[in-house]
C-alpha cells in the first residue's frame, strides 16, 4: 500500500495560539518573514450572532499539484507519501509555482529559493511527527498516513465531519479541517 | 550547510560540483541528482531539560543546543505542566535568548533619573554603588525601608538577600493587581486560596465556565491542553464576556454582558440553581453553611431582574445555568486569574466561589483538586538571620484590606510616598517586573520612584524600569543559568529543574551571582554559604536522598501520587474556622462588609466614551515578550478593538467613520493620551467597551522593537478602584475616547 501523508486539523480543539507557527520556524530555522504555517480566523455574523473558525493552514499536499505541473525545473516535486517539497537546488525562484498554488502556501526564501511546508519530512523519517503537531498544545493537529486505515488521521477523517480548502480548484487538499 | 542561490550557480558553472551536489546519472539540467529530503538539522547536538521562564507557569522544556546555539525549544514529555507540548511563547524563548536588544554590561545613572541616561561599568563598580547606596538607607532608615518587587523564579534569590538585610517588605504585581480578589475569596469560602498553578481538573469536566476569563487567548499552557482536551471529550463551554473571545467561539452559550454587571448574573445563576433544585443539596448538607441565608439572598435574584442590569437575555441566563446545574459535580466554574476589574472583585469571586460549591464541585473530579508540593529540604545552614524588626509596610495608616493575603504591590509603591503609611521605603530592588506597565496611575507610580534614594532594576531587557533605575544589573536568560528548583504544588507533586543551555552572552550574570557578589559587599555573605546555584540545589535533594543526576537527565522529578479528589479517597476538608465551605460569610460581616455578594452599579463613563478592557495574546507575557522578534512575528502590535456598528455612528466621525486599520489615540476621562494604535471593526465586542492586549505601547528606546509599538492600557488606567477587602486595584473603571491618529511626518 502506497503511503499517504495527510493531516487532519481540528477547528473544534484549536485555539489559534500559534504555537505551530513558532515551533515550525525554530524547526527549521526559517528566516524573518518566512512561514510555512499560519492561523486564520474566519468570523461570520452580526454581534451577538457570530460564529468563529480557527484553522492552523500550511501547504495542503495536494494530490493534484499545479505547483509541480507548473515548476519548469522540475524542483517542486511529489516525494515520500505524497508530501510536495522543493528541491532548493534546482529552484530559481521563478514562482511559477505560487502563482499555481491556490492557497498562498509557498513564499521566496531569501536565499532565492521558494519555500514552503514539508510535513517536516526530515523528522517523519526518523518517526517523529512534524513540529507543529507535536508541540500543539490543543492537540489539534494529527498527522499521519491517510492509506492506512487504521492510522488516526484516516479514522478522524472518517468519522469527523470536515471540509478542504477551496475545493473547487481541483487539486484534492490532503489537509482536512475538522468541523 | 546553507548556500545562496548566487554561490551555488557559482559552483555549478565551475563545472566542479561537489560531492554532495553531483553523483552519478538521472541529472536534469542542473547537473543534480535526485531530491533528498531537507533537513535543517535543528534537533542539535546535546538537549539540556529545564523549564520556561517566558510566563510563570514553568512548563518544563527541552533546550536543543547545536555548536553553543540554541537552535529550538521544545516540551519535555516528563514534565506535567508541558507534556511534551508548549504554547508559542514556551517554543519562542530563542527570541528572547538572541534578543539583539539585551541589557550586556552594568549600567550606573549618569543624569537625572527617568533621563534614560547609563555608563557602562564593571560589575565590581555596580555592585560597590548599589552597596553604598543600601548601606546608607539602612544607615539613615533602617533595614526595612528597602523593599522588593520580583516576579520570575531568579527572584528567590533576592528574597533570600532581603532575609539576611532584614526586610519584610518582598511584593510582586501578581497579587493586588492580578488574582489577589480570587485568593481571598477562596481562603473565605473554602479556606485555602488557590495560587499558581491552579490546581483545576479542567480536563474531566463536563461543562466549563468562563467568567472574563479567555483561556485560549490566556495561554496557561496546562489548563489550555486540559480545555482542548474536555472539549473532545464533548464538555460544554459557557462563557462570559463583553467580547467573542476565542472561547466564546466555542461555547454552547456566549453571554455578551454588560461590563461590571457579573454579579448580578452570578447571583441569577445561584438563583436558578437553588429554585430548580438543581444544586448538591446533600454536598452541601455535609460540608457547607449557610445555605438558608443564601437562599434568602437569592431569593429575589430571577433572571428576569438579572437581565435588565446584564442586558442578557432571561432564557440565556436560566439556560446556561441549567446547563452548569446539569452537568454537575463536574461543572467547573473556572475562578479566572487576573481578576482586579471593578473594586468588588472579592465579592465576585465570593459569588464564584458559592457556584462551586453550589455544584459540588471543590474537592471533585472535573473540579478543584487537592494538591501538594513535592518534599525538598530547604539548604542545611546554621544562623538564621534575625526576623525584621519592623512589620511590612504595605497597607497604609489605620488597617485596610484587612483580608489580603499576600503583600500589596501598589501598597509598597504608596509606602515610598512620604508620610503615607507607617514608615517610609527609601530603596527598591526590583527584579524582572516592569513596574511602569504593570501599575496602574502611572504618574503616581513616578512620583514614588522619585522620592527613592535607591532604584536597582535587574533585568533581561532594557525595559522601561530600567531607564529609572540608579544602577541596572544585566541577568542572564533562564537558557543561561542555573536556578532554584521548582516545586510548585500540583495534584502529582513534582520538581523540576532550572539548568544553563549555553554559557552567559555579554557581561550577563545569573541572579544567584549578582545576589552572593552583593552579599559579599554588605557583609552578609555568612548568610549564603552554597558555592553556586547547582550545589544549593544538589544539597537540598541530598538531604533526602533524592538524585540530581536523574532530576538534571530527565528535568522532573516526580513525587508519589497522591488522591486528588473524593472519588479518590481525598476527604473533603476545608481550613475556614468552622471548618466547613461558608457560603455565608461571618468573617466579612465582622468586618462591616457584605457577608453574601451584593450586586452594586458601576459609575458609567461620559456620554461618548467606552469602557477599557484588556486582556492578552497567546504569543505574549504582558510587555515581557513584545520585543521578541520570533513572537512579534505574527502578532506585531496591539489594536483597539472597537464595535464595527458603534464605530459607524461614533461622534464626530459623521464625516468620515473610522476605517479598519487607521491608526486612532485614546483620551482617557482624565486627559491621558495613548500612543497611535490601529482600530479593528469588528462584530465581535459590545457596543459600550473596547478592547486591547495589555503590555504595548512601550517607551523604553533601548527595546528597540517595542518602542513606540501600540498602545498601553495601563497608561490610560490612570484610576483604579480599591477593593476594600484585599487591596487589589480594579482596573476597568477607565473610559476612552477615540481621536484619529493625526499623521506627523
């Protein structure tokens, strides 16, 4: 079975602290300005009839990735588990590849490259989960293997009622937002 | 290894290549093979366990050390407050450690003080003048007119230095303006007041209630897992607040109320309880009194009267408080933390406090737990110094707040004003507490400051405090010392350990340094006779054979489990003098006060104005973090939040209303001016308050990052209303109005 590296994100639990942001950028020691994840809060309503969503979002994984189909050196590339990374030394910083993003996830590092989330495949690898989802106070964010049906990222997934983000563009987020 | 995009096509056109770079076949164009999986190699060489001084929680963390970098921060699993996770600020201490802003050399005053004017000396050259300087206050006024603030485990170390000069006068802004109202009302009610950490089941409970309090926001990362933790168990959320907080977001009911109306809705609640029969009637039989005159109290208290000093709906309020009934014994009303609102904060964590025991919930699981300290023996050491000889000066002339229980900043502050109390302060130390943000009436705060003969500040940063201090002594970050222990009681006792990452930066000493070195010079160093803090600690545990090696590898020592709750075994026991839970309060009414919460209107503000609030963000510890650059990072600057509706009639904004963003001024009922700070619109805050995040608008140049940056509630808290049980200064009594930021150029 192939593996699928997805992650699940529960709005129910998550705060907004930003404490994913913060571990992420010391884990891999990011640059200022740079983040690969960031904290949305979206607000509905009119005082005192409001509703709030929080998501903790990063690069979505998608299994369709227009970033990569757009990357003409062939640096954004799909690696272990589906997860979409930049090989830095084959990026020129064209961008190509965040005008193909539908959500804003890659940024230009200043060393030229573009840069963005890696699910922390590095520590994923030695069987660690990725900073964000282990430093999450609320417990959040569970990372996993969505193929394995077992994994608690599958079970969440199939249990919780959830969304992705615009899913109209067609590139099947492999981030679910547990509603 | 990092390489710049430059360098690298460099290489690639030299044709070299390098090992790393180029092997073999599959190349595209670059001449590159393969994609390997980035890494930053951030997890370092060695890990040092320690535990977070970024608040005062002490979450137990893991300091990853590369080539004498800190590279990050993570939670210690073994530790029972972090469990493995930290909240940003916890994650973020490498901003503070590499803060290019940092106090480096000792600085002596070189103009008048609050000029902001320093030399840099020696160590031996600061100490000697801070000698001096006590020696002739202690010469002219005795030993007790030196009085010391701290907040921050480095403190001990101070206090220590304060037994042995003889001074009883040791406070800290934590009490009498933060959770002072809520100790003493728990001590009255339940006999024990509650401290830090609380000693909460958040996690077990069925039904939370939020009172102002905004967990989430307010990032005590312990009771924050714990929320997230009943919220996926399915626990229901009630929250309180002028404001959507974030937990209103997740609340089953979000009671928009009126500011300063709280204990009209609490007692509607006890009322709602006691006419449903939905409180623990055979709880209380057992372990309470006073239930008859509480029932009398209340009788009256109908959501219906409720509501038209709340502005809440009726239903809402008898809805919510069906639910807290339901749920109960496991429906924790939380006791918030930073309580100094009003001036009758006492009495509305007395009304807090009845809830509880209305629902049966102290001494229950999913409610206040029993909890204990970890055995540590103090450092085996003859000759005590001498108690002082005079009592601490902190409430003024005639006996007030005859119930506080712990020393009274404001009232040290007051004590330094000639003639104010019974003797007058003539020397601060103050550690780690940025006095100038945490005092409300800062012009009062001043003038106390100007009458010292001696002002220390020992700090990290150059914050504003500093900038009035006589002499400034640099400490080290906590990533670089060793401290005291911490054994704060928990419901699993435990210790942790404070212990260096990397060596001191810069001219930086740790506080036990600067306190032996002091010692030496005032002829008092028989009183500290450990070498270092590392012996003082290892000597301690020796005494009962407890294991540094294993509390230095592992950074916690735990205690033996003990029972927490009845469901545990643990009896309920209560330290009042009747032994029992006093709903009513004979204590208070000796006293001439209310023994039963009564519900008084609030002055309101002028015609225009709306009431200030404040709170906090999840990134930052009041001002202590707003010039960390890795935290400012998504959270740059405070904002006013201001009702978008209100903000569309606002007075005097007919021509052109408010727009998101634009940078306005506060003007206080006093006069008092804020900085330019960004308005948010927003739906979600009543139309009759703003709101901002405490700790901003910062005037100290050498925070280079902070400077200038939002705006300071505690600067437009130019009044304060006195609670006359504790002492504490309840701090939303001020109103602003807006004025748009007029752009200089």
């Amino acid at each position: 079975m192939t593996r699928r590296y997805a992650m699940a994100v529960d709005t129910r639990r998550c705060v907004g602290c930003n404490a994913c942001v913060i571990s992420c950028k010391t884990e891999n020691d990011l640059p200022s300005g740079g983040f690969r994840d960031w904290i949305v809060q979206e607000v509905h309503g009119q005082f005192p009839s409001l509703t709030l969503q929080i998501r903790s979002e990063r690069c979505n994984h998608c299994a369709e990735t227009p970033c990569v189909a757009a990357c003409p050196t062939g640096a954004s590339h799909v690696a272990a588990g589906g997860t979409v990374l930049v090989n830095r030394r084959k990026c020129t910083g064209c961008k190509a590849c965040m005008v193909a993003c539908p959500y804003g996830a890659r940024w230009v590092h200043p060393d030229g490259h573009v840069d963005k989330c890696t699910f922390c495949l590095h520590r994923v690898e030695r069987g660690q989960p990725p900073a964000c989802v282990e430093t999450c106070p609320t417990r959040s964010l569970t990372f996993g293997d969505l193929a394995d049906p077992a994994s608690p990222v599958a079970r969440l997934v199939a249990r919780r009622p959830h969304l992705v983000l615009q899913p109209e563009a067609g590139t099947r987020p492999q981030v679910f937002f547990l509603t | 290894m990092t390489m710049s995009r430059r360098q690298f096509i460099k290489i690639g056109a030299a044709g070299a290549g390098s090992a790393g770079l180029a092997s073999g076949l599959g190349t595209r164009w670059w001449g590159l093979d393969g994609d390997p999986t980035p890494d930053p190699r951030t997890d370092g060489d060695r890990v040092v366990a320690s535990y977070c001084e970024l608040c005062f929680w002490g979450c137990g963390v893991l300091a990853h050390v590369k080539e004498g970098r800190v590279t990050k921060i993570t939670g210690n699993p073994a530790h029972p407050l972090s469990r493995g996770m930290l909240c940003p600020r916890g994650a973020g201490g490498t901003g503070l450690l590499y803060d290019p802003d940092r106090l480096k050399k000792p600085l002596l005053r070189r103009s008048k003080r609050g000029e902001d004017l320093f030399e840099e000396v020696s160590w031996d050259a600061a100490l000697g003048k801070v000698a001096e300087g006590l020696e002739k206050v202690k010469q002219r006024h005795g030993p007790e007119a030196l009085a010391l603030f701290t907040h921050g485990s480095g403190g001990v170390w101070f206090k220590q230095f304060m037994k042995a000069w003889g001074s009883p006068n040791i406070g800290a802004p934590s009490y009498a303006q933060c959770r002072g109202p809520r100790e003493a009302a728990f001590q009255l009610t339940f006999g024990t007041p509650l401290g830090s950490p609380e000693p909460l089941d958040i996690a077990n409970a069925r039904c939370v209630t939020l009172i102002g309090s905004h967990l989430g926001e307010n990032m005590h990362n312990t009771q924050v897992q714990e929320l997230a933790e009943a919220l996926g168990k399915g626990a229901q959320l009630v929250v309180v607040d002028p404001r959507f907080s974030v937990a209103a977001g997740k609340a089953r009911y979000w009671l928009p109320i009126k500011p300063g109306t709280d204990i009209a809705l609490l007692l509607a609640w006890s009322h709602v309880l006691l006419a449903e029969g939905l409180h623990d009637a055979a709880y209380l039989a057992a372990h309470a009194s006073g239930l008859d005159e509480l029932k009398a109290h209340v009788a009256t208290a109908t959501p219906e009267w409720a509501a038209t000093i709340t502005g809440l709906d009726p239903g809402l309020i008898r809805d919510s408080a069906r639910l807290i009934g339901a749920s109960r014994p496991a429906s924790l009303i939380h006791p918030g933390r930073h309580t100094v609102w009003y001036g009758d904060d006492t009495q509305r964590e007395r009304a807090m406090a009845i809830l509880v025991a209305l629902l049966g919930n102290w001494g229950r699981r999913g409610g206040y737990l029993k909890h204990d300290r970890f055995p540590l023996a103090g450092y085996p050491h003859a000759g005590a110094p001498p108690p002082p000889s005079r009592a601490r000066v902190d409430r003024p002339k005639g006996g007030l707040y005859p119930l506080a229980n712990e020393v009274l900043a404001s009232g040290l502050c007051d004590a330094s004003r000639p003639g104010q109390s019974l003797y007058d302060l003539k020397a601060w130390l103050v550690y780690g507490c940025n006095l100038v943000q945490a005092m409300p009436d800062r012009p009062r705060l001043l003038e106390a400051i100007q009458q010292l003969e001696l002002l220390v500040a020992v700090d990290v940063l150059p914050a504003e405090i500093c900038g009035w201090a006589d002499v400034v002594l640099p400490e080290a970050t906590y990533l670089e010392r060793d401290d005291d222990a911490w054994n704060g009681a928990w419901r699993r006792p435990f210790i942790a350990v404070r212990q260096a990452a990397v060596p001191p930066m810069y001219d930086s000493k740790p506080g036990w340094w600067i306190v032996k070195e002091l010692a030496g010079k005032v002829g008092l160093a028989d009183h500290f006779p450990w070498t270092d803090a590392r012996e003082f600690v290892k000597t301690r545990l020796a005494v009962k054979g407890q294991s540094w090696e294993a509390l230095s590898s592992t950074g916690v020592l735990l205690g033996p489990e003990i029972p927490t709750c009845e469901e545990e075994g643990a009896p309920l026991t209560f330290e009042t003098e009747s032994g029992k839970i006093e709903l009513y309060s004979k204590e208070l009414a000796d006293l001439d006060f209310d023994p039963l919460p009564v519900y008084r209107p609030q002055e309101e503000g002028p015609p225009g104005s709306f009431r200030l609030l404040s709170g906090r963000s999840p990134l930052h510890s009041f001002g202590r973090t707003v010039n960390n650059r890795l935290l400012a990072e998504p959270y740059p600057e405070n904002e006013v939040w201001l009702n978008a509706d209100a903000a569309a009639h606002l007075a005097g904004f007919e021509a052109r209303p408010l727009a998101q963003g634009e940078r306005v001024v506060l003007v206080n009922q006093d006069g008092v001016r804020s900085t330019p700070v960004k308005v948010k619109l927003t739906q979600r805050i009543r139309n009759d308050c703003v709101y901002m995040v405490h700790g901003w608008g910062q005037t100290a140049r050498g925070q280079r990052y902070a400077f200038g940056r939002g705006a300071s509630d505690a600067l437009l808290t130019s009044r304060v209303k006195i609670d006359p049980i504790m002492g504490g200064t309840g701090m939303n009594v001020n109103f602003v109005r807006f004025e748009r930021a007029v752009e200089t150029a």
